[in-house]
C-alpha cells in the first residue's frame, strides 16, 4: 500500500486571468483544476482518494473560506496548516506524514501537473525511493539542484548547493519513499521550521539510497502563464 501526501498550503498564485489569486490546487485546467486532475491520476495508477492527504494553509489572501470550502468538496482528507506564513514548506510535509501509516509514501507537490504515465513510472520504479527529476539545461536554471553518483543514486539535492560545473539535474516536485529513506524522513522533517522540501530530501538522501529518476517532459511546476498552458495541453492529451 502506498499513500500520497500533497503539500499544497503555500501563498497561491497570480496567474493571467486569475486576478484575485488562488491557491495552485484550484487553478483551472479547462473546466478541471489542479487538484482534481491529481487525484484522477493517482486514481488511475491504483492509488484511491482515501489513501491521499491534502494539506493547505489557512493564511495569505488565497486562503479564503470561498476556497476552504471549494477544496473539501474535492476531497474529503484535507488537513489544514494553521502556520503556513510563518513555518516553511517541511512543517506543511510534516503534517502529512503525521497521518500516514504505511511504509510507502508519495509525495506530490500542489502545483504540479504531470501524465497519468510519467507518475506511474515513478511509483512502479523497481527502486523503493526515488525523486523525479529532469537534465539542467544551466548551472543556473532555478529549482532544487540534483547531484548523483556514478550509480545514479542521490548524493546532494537543494536550491543553493554548488555543483561546481558538473552536470545535474533539477527536481521536479515528486519522488516516492520507502522504507529506510521513509522512516529518515519522518525523523528529520521536523528538525527546523522554516525548510524547504528539498533540505529535508538532502538530509534523507545522505544516509539512505535515493536513486535519482529522470524524466524529460510529460510534467510541469505552474509558476507562469506559461506554465500554466503548459498544464493544460497536459491536462487535454491525458
């Protein structure tokens, strides 16, 4: 049994025609949004929505009652983060893992889009932990930085390590954890309070094996407009 944790509890987005804000989860995808398209997939790859934990924020301006209300319609397990602003994104994880009881976790960012099959890659992985990630085009391409060794396994992942010109790769918001790299997981993810994910997987990744996914399209983090459209050719070739 695997179970999914979404962290999606940060300040929302602006994007073209969404003027007041939302949070990523409710981004319209032509007459889907973020989060339902998620929860389809994950459906699809075997994965049913009791077995998928939705976490969001409860302040900034997207984080309405409007929206709260909209996102519990969607979804019947959404756990709230009641220090969104002042806590990073690895207490909004946290929360997740609190809930989890099996030995096998997937871990899906709110504001990623990706194929029914380049998901299903990552959690049918013959490796029990493993991040998705796709070749920087840069040394200076923005995202979490991803190091490995000669047998592809992680060795250092994180926004601001120095890869010091060697090749890498850039995370791409998703990974699947089992076993050891799991239960490391869950003893450091609340060691600080303002962390990102990716200092938390580094930490992981240190003392236990990762093995380092590569995945060269099918997937997308909406930051942009042109993200978002991105998303939603994903969303109509699904």
């Amino acid at each position: 049994m695997t179970e999914v944790i979404i962290p999606a509890a940060g300040l929302g987005t602006r994007l073209g025609e969404h003027k007041e804000g939302n949070p990523k989860s409710l981004v319209d995808l032509d007459g889907t949004t973020v989060l339902e398209y998620q929860l389809k997939i994950l459906d699809e790859i075997g994965i049913p929505p009791g077995d998928v934990y939705v976490i969001i924020g409860t302040t900034g301006d997207c984080w309405t009652q409007k929206a709260y209300d909209r996102l519990t319609k969607l979804h019947d397990q959404v756990l709230l983060n009641f220090e969104n602003t002042d806590r990073g994104p690895a207490f909004t994880l946290e929360l997740g893992l609190q809930e989890v009881s099996s030995d096998s976790v997937l871990i899906l960012d709110g504001d990623i889009v990706v194929l029914k099959e380049m998901l299903e890659t990552v959690y049918t992985d013959k490796n029990d932990s493993v991040l998705a990630s796709k070749s920087a085009d840069s040394d200076g391409e923005p995202g979490s930085k991803i190091l490995t060794d000669d047998t592809g396994c992680v060795r250092s992942i994180g926004k601001d390590i120095d890869t010091g010109g060697e090749s890498h790769h850039i995370y791409a918001g998703f990974c699947k954890l089992s076993g050891e790299a799991l239960s490391r997981m869950k003893a450091v993810v609340g060691d600080e309070t303002d962390r990102d994910v990716a200092d938390v997987l580094d930490e992981v990744c240190r003392e236990a094996t990762v093995s380092n996914h590569e995945l060269s399209s099918g997937w997308v983090n909406i930051n942009t407009p042109e993200d978002l459209e991105t998303a939603r050719k994903i969303v109509n070739d699904f």
